[in-house]
C-alpha cells in the first residue's frame, strides 16, 4: 500500500478508536488490532511504524516521504494527514 493510502488509512482507524473510546489514540499502536490488523509501517521508513504526533489540537498520522527523514510532519516533505481533536478545548462538565 503507497504511504498515502497508508496514512489515510491509519487516520480512518484512529476516527474509529475516537468514536469508541471518547479520545484520540496517543499511539499508532493503540490502534490496533481493533481497528487496523497490523501496526502500519512506513513505506519509507526502513521497516519503522508510522510516525503519529499529538498536541492539544489532535494528531498527526505521517510518513517520512521520498527523503525519508523525519521532518516532523512538514507537509512539504513528508505525506501528512491530521486529525483533529473534536474534543480539544471543550471543558468537562
């Protein structure tokens, strides 16, 4: 499967996990077997997972690209999809 798919994929099952557990995944493993049968590795990665990152906002779900080096999911080098946290700055009642 091309990164892209990949990540897009891996950002679908982490949507899946907010629906079922209230939250966003904090790792790339928590999400699976439940909603992906295998930890999703990056296509240019050199056999390393995904690279997911979280903020207060929600998280990003990324693949280190064609230069195959972490830029910290900079759209511009790596394939980068996000999602955000539709829970972020609600204050629980």
């Amino acid at each position: 499967m091309a990164a892209p798919a990949l990540t897009a994929a891996a950002c679908i099952a982490a949507l899946r996990f907010e629906r079922d557990h209230g939250r966003l995944p904090v790792s790339i493993g928590e999400i699976c077997p439940s909603y992906m049968q295998f930890v999703p590795l990056d296509p240019f990665g050199h056999g390393r997972p995904l690279i997911m990152k979280t903020n207060s906002q929600g998280l990003a779900i990324y693949s280190t690209g064609l230069n195959r080096e972490d830029n910290r999911g900079d759209a511009d080098t790596d394939v980068v999809f996000r999602v955000i946290d539709r829970n972020a700055g609600r204050v629980a009642k």
